[in-house]
C-alpha cells in the first residue's frame, strides 16, 4: 500500500515527492495508543469487530476506510489486525500516526510500528523508516541509517527504493555521495518506469555526473520524463529545445512545452513563456499575453529583471531578444 504523506516533508520537500492526500474528516477523539502487540496475541480469537466484517480475512477494510478518508475506522480496524501480526495493518497504524490524521500526530509510535512492521514481513515499511531517519521525525537526522534502510528494502525486492537511495547518493550532506551509483540507481528505477527517476537521470547526463556528459542523452530522457508528465522535465526539456541543447532546436515546441507547464501552475515555464511572448519567438508577440504570463510567475515570486524592463509601460515598442533560457536551477 503507498505510504504518502511524512515521507513529504523530507525526502519529499527536499526531492519532490508526490503526496497521497485523503479527504479531510472530522476528527474525533482518538483512543488510548495501543502498544504493539506480542506474538502470542497472533493466536487469539478474532475480535467482534472484524468478525463483524464480511470476508474480512480477503478485503483490506482498514485501507478501504483510510482512501475514503475515514481514519479513526481505519486505525480501529487496522489495530485489530495488527493484533493477528498484519504487517500492512501495523504499516497504516504507523503512517496515521506518522501524519497525525484522526491521531495525535506521533512520530516516535509511528516509528514503533513501522519497525513492528518492518519485523513482520512489510518491507515497504522500510522505505518509511528511511524518510523519518532523512527527515530527523521521530529520531535525529541520519541519512546514513535511512540509506541502510534502503539497502534491505532493494534486498527485500522494494524497487521503489533505488529512486530513494540515489537521491540520497546525490545529496552532499548524506555520507554517501557517489554519483556513479546514483546514476545505476535512477537507472534501475528508470528501467521500472519511475519518471522522477528519469528525471534525475537525464539531469546526470547533462551535467555528466556519475556517468560521461551527453547532452542528447540528457534530451532524449527528458523528453521522456515530459511526456509521461513530469512537470520539472517539461520546463527543462522546453528550455534545451529552445536552446538546442542536445536537441534540434525548435522555438514553436518549446513554446509549447512552457505553455503545458505554465497551465500546469510552474512559475518558471510561466516567466520563459512571458520571455517569449514579449518578443515573439516560437509565438506571435503579445504583450498581453506576456504580462498575463509574468503576473502568475511574480505573484508566485519568481522575478526576471529582463522582463520589468520589457513589459514597463514606457518600454518601447519592441524589444531585445532575451537572453538564452537558463535551467530551471539559474533562478534568472
């Protein structure tokens, strides 16, 4: 079962997770935590309330309650699995608990079960209890135990867990970096279908990180990674096409690819879409059209003193040509 949400604000903010998010419920009061249970209550007798369930040994009801939104169920029901030695129930227990949804937000218990769960035969658990070990949730930073978390997860067939762990071969504060292993990883990953993995992989090509620099390469995966969807590779992959960058060039495709981005709400394709309608390059000139653009990407914060002198009202009628696009990392 994913596992969204507190993998979020470390791995997540510092990479660009993508969050499972449920349906927000009124929160009730929440019953007394429960310690994980032994492993001589697996032989107890089923309790009433899964009893109570229909073919409750086949239908995962307490996921069932936990997509709809329904989390205090979902805890009740899970809790009572995890008394029979449900390692995915004993999961969803720490994940409720890890986010604070229909729970008191607890990471230190969300822990308790993940390892619980992790013992019991989950090993996308894990991957969990690498995000809080990233993170610093629950227990102090430590990228080096989350990657060994990682590495028994890839043991135990996780293949998810190759994304992750590159990230963390990539990130200098780790204790890890390497990034010819980041590269095998994203490619592994990749081979898998995992378009954030693309992503990061045609960003080592392109820089020639980890593996020898090939700019068409770098331009054939990021042309994959945006057309699967990847909101950062369309921006990149709009910029090398305007840039000829590992690509023929074609302004009129790249043009549209910030416009796909730009619609999609990133400030960046918003700002390079402006540029180029200010001055009529892969699309009819429009001012209009130009400040329209800009006014989404300075709202969002993204300023372009190129684009506050071209679009003031006392700018002449036409105007320079742009500078060439810079990646999305420039922040110009």
């Amino acid at each position: 079962m994913p596992m969204p949400e507190v993998r979020a604000a470390c791995l997540a903010a510092a990479f660009g997770l993508a969050l499972l998010a449920g349906p927000a419920v009124a929160v009730e009061s929440a019953p007394t935590p429960p310690k994980p249970p032994a492993a001589a209550t697996a032989a107890s007798a089923v309790p009433d309330l899964l009893a109570s369930l229909p073919d409750s040994d086949k239908i995962d009801y307490a996921f069932g309650a936990f997509q709809r939104g329904f989390y205090l169920t979902a805890f009740e029901i899970a809790v009572e699995r995890a008394k029979l030695g449900d390692a995915k129930a004993q999961s969803l227990i720490g994940y409720l608990y890890a986010n604070g949804l229909g729970l008191p937000k607890k990471p230190d218990e969300a822990i308790i079960w993940y390892q619980l769960a992790a013992r019991n035969g989950d090993p996308q658990a894990l991957v969990e209890l690498a995000n809080l070990a990233a993170l610093g949730v629950g227990m102090p930073v430590d990228k080096k135990k989350a990657a060994t978390y990682l590495e028994e997860a890839l043991g135990k067939g996780v293949v998810e867990a190759n994304y992750w762990l590159g990230l963390l071969c990539i990130d200098p504060s780790s204790g890890i970096l390497d990034y010819a292993r980041a590269a095998a990883l994203f490619k592994a990953a990749a081979d898998e279908g995992n378009i954030d993995a693309i992503y990061a992989l045609a960003a080592l090509y392109r820089e020639g990180q980890g593996v020898e620099k090939n700019e068409t390469e770098a331009a054939r995966l990021m042309g994959e990674a945006a057309r699967a969807g990847h909101l950062a590779a369309q921006v990149e992959y709009a910029i090398m096409m305007f840039n000829g960058t590992g690509v023929v060039r074609d302004q009129k495709i790249a043009a549209a690819w910030f416009k796909v981005a730009a619609e999609a709400g990133n400030p960046v394709a918003q700002s390079r879409l402006a540029r180029l309608y200010a001055v009529g390059e892969g699309v009819k000139r429009d001012l209009d059209a130009a400040r329209h653009w800009y006014g989404y990407a300075k709202a969002a914060g993204l300023v372009d003193d190129w684009l506050e002198q071209a679009l003031a009202p006392e700018a002449q009628k036409t105007a320079e040509k742009p500078p060439a696009l810079p990646g999305v990392d420039a922040g110009n």
